[in-house]
C-alpha cells in the first residue's frame, strides 16, 4: 500500500440507477418523469443568455426561493434549495445529527441514507419494516439522536398516515425529524404544515420525479427559520455557491406551472391504477404504492431473471441485490405506450 492511501476515507459508496442512452429503450428504472417539463421551462431555456453566465450566481437563490414560498404559501425564511433533495437532505445530516445517539430510519428506505451517516461518522439504527413492509411508527419511540424516513417510503411505495407522523414526531420533540417526500406529489398528503406546529420538523421534497426535472438538479426543505438558518450555515461553508443559475431560473418556471404539474402527476397516478390491475391480473403481488413506481413480486418468477430479460428487451426496470429486496422490482410508472410494452413482453415471458 502506498503511504498517502493509509488517509484516504473508506466509505461503501452508493450506487445509483443505470442511466443507459439509445432512443429504443425504455426506461423505468429510476423513477424519473416521462413528460417533458412545463412548457415555460422550455420557453424560459431558449430566451437565456449566456452571458449571464460570467457571473456567479445569486448564493441565495432568490427567484427560485420566492417561486417556492408563494407556491406553498409559506415565508421565505421557512425555505432552503439546494441541488437535487440529495445535497439537501446530505446537508441535513451534517447540520443536525450530531449526537451521540444514533439516529434512526427505516432498514429498507433510501440507499443513501446509511452512506451519509457513514460518510459524516453518524451513528445509526434501522429498524426493521414490519411482514407488510410498513414503517411501525412505534419503533421510532426510541432514545435517538434524530429520525429521518421518506414519506410515501422507497422502494416500497407505500404512504404512511399523517396522524402516524405526527405520532412519531409527539415522541421526538428533542430531535429533528426528517421527511423525505420525494414522491409526495402522487398522491400522498404533504406533511409540510405540520413545520408550523413542529419546529423539529424538516420536509424535504425534489423537482426529480413530479416536476420533471431531475437533470437540473433541485430539491428544497422547509422548516423553521432557525432550521434553515442552520443549514444554510453549514452548506455555504461546506461548498459555498448553491445552485446553478439554469437551475434557479428553470426552477422558478416549473414550479410556476400549477395546471401542468396536475395535469402530468394526475397522468401518471391514472396510468399507475391501470398497471395495479394488469400487474395484478398477470400475477404480480405488491405494495399498494402512493408514488410513480410499483415495487413488484411474482411467485413463479425469478426477479434477477425477469430484470435480466427485460433489459435484453431494452426495458430497463431496478433490481436491488439485498436480503429482503432480491425477490423484487422497482417498475417506474412510464407513458401508458411504454407499460403497454412492458406488460406485452410480460404476458409472453410468464
Ligand atoms: N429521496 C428519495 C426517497 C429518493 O428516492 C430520491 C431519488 N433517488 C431522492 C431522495 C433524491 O432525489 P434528488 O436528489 O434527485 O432530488
């Protein structure tokens, strides 16, 4: 080994989705949107001039800020953006979780979560999801040094009641608790007024999945003042200027977008209620899902195998090669032309 490898910080990385090019494939693997962006996005792309990009842009970024804050009807103080719900969420462990206790969330939940926690020397604890795949809230009852679980959970899909969250935010007064509602918007009930009432409490959402904007990168949190102000804190010092100014400007534009941002998460809730039905009736068992993906299980098939044949096909579909998961697939809700297909090659291969 070579003296200066002795110093470099191990950690087990986090593996994100495949993200293959070719215009024949189909790709539901990574819970990304299949519409476009609200059209003012686009208009708000050609009219940009480059020169702006000379200058750095606004650390604060305001126009995306206020964007937001009107949207939610909360205040501007209440609100921190940050790139993507993964540098924001990265940040809040940081900012909040320095304890002594560990910090719970649940064992089957977002991947990142024990990378960050490792990363940032975070003791953790994960408790495990019940037969049904369910957060039990009670578990959260613990002595911990903070809680953070995504709302609906991922890759189960499943919604946890919001009475359920309040439950478990009553029994962590002394901790922040984080919400992950990356996949709030299809269909779930936001806990993001319950910040008013819980000053512990941080919900953090993303324009990856219902804004249609995953490659620009943007996610937000809101929470109390003194939460965000925390944050910002740490996030200027850890890598100082945010988020890019396409980002904030295109940001600003989507989230302006009411009528087309219900028009294409009410889009995709009707086709994931249609694919309930066909993957139920070819035989596929799975949570009841409140997000833009179904996490999947066939008796008589080997999930490794339909992954494997279903890529040969150029359909692209997520398999996690974990205890408890590796009888699975997360299937991402696509157009209903692209499910066609999927259920077509589906009906064959069974
Ligand atoms: N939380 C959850 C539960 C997710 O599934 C994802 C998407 N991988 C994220 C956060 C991060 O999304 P993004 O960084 O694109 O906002």
């Amino acid at each position: 080994m070579r003296p200066w490898e002795a110093n470099i910080r191990r950690v087990v990385p986090y593996v994100p989705g495949d993200q293959p090019k070719g215009s024949r494939l189909i790709k539901l693997n990574t819970n990304e949107n299949p519409y476009p962006p609200a059209p003012g996005v686009a208009k708000a792309l050609r009219e940009m001039d480059p020169e702006a990009f000379r200058k750095y842009p606004d650390p604060s970024s305001s126009c995306l800020v206020e964007a937001l804050a009107a949207r939610y009807g909360v205040d501007k103080e209440r609100i921190f953006v940050g790139v993507g719900s993964d540098d924001v969420i990265g940040m809040a462990f940081l900012t909040f979780f320095n304890s002594e206790k560990p910090v719970l969330f649940p064992d089957i939940s977002y991947s990142f979560y024990p990378v960050w926690a490792d990363l940032f020397g975070i003791p953790h604890k994960t408790p495990a999801l019940d037969g049904e795949f369910k957060i039990r809230p009670e578990d959260y009852y613990q002595e911990n040094g903070g809680v953070v679980f995504p709302n609906p959970n991922a890759p189960t899909g499943i919604f946890m009641p919001l009475n359920q969250v309040e439950d478990i935010l009553r029994h962590n007064r002394d901790v922040v608790v984080i919400v992950d509602e990356a996949y709030i918007d299809f269909g779930g009930t936001s806990a993001l007024p319950l910040t008013e009432k819980y000053e512990n409490l941080l919900v953090v959402q993303t324009f990856s999945k219902s804004r249609a904007m995953a490659g620009m990168r943007i996610g937000f949190a809101v929470g109390h003042p003194d939460l965000i102000r925390a944050l910002s804190d740490v996030k200027y010092s850890y890598n100082s200027y945010t988020m890019n100014l396409p980002s904030q400007i295109l940001g600003a534009e989507a989230v302006k977008d009411q009528v087309y941002f219900q028009e294409i998460t009410s889009r995709i809730i009707a086709t994931r209620e249609r694919a309930k039905e066909r993957l139920g009736a070819l035989g596929f068992t799975f949570p009841d899902s409140m997000t833009n993906f179904l996490f999947v299980t066939h008796e008589r098939a080997s999930a490794r195998e339909l992954f494997a044949a279903l890529k040969r096909e150029q359909i692209y579909v997520r398999y996690f090669d974990q205890p408890r998961l590796d009888n699975s697939l997360r299937i991402t809700i696509g157009t209903d032309g692209e499910m066609e297909a999927l259920y077509a090659f589906l009906e064959n291969y069974l």
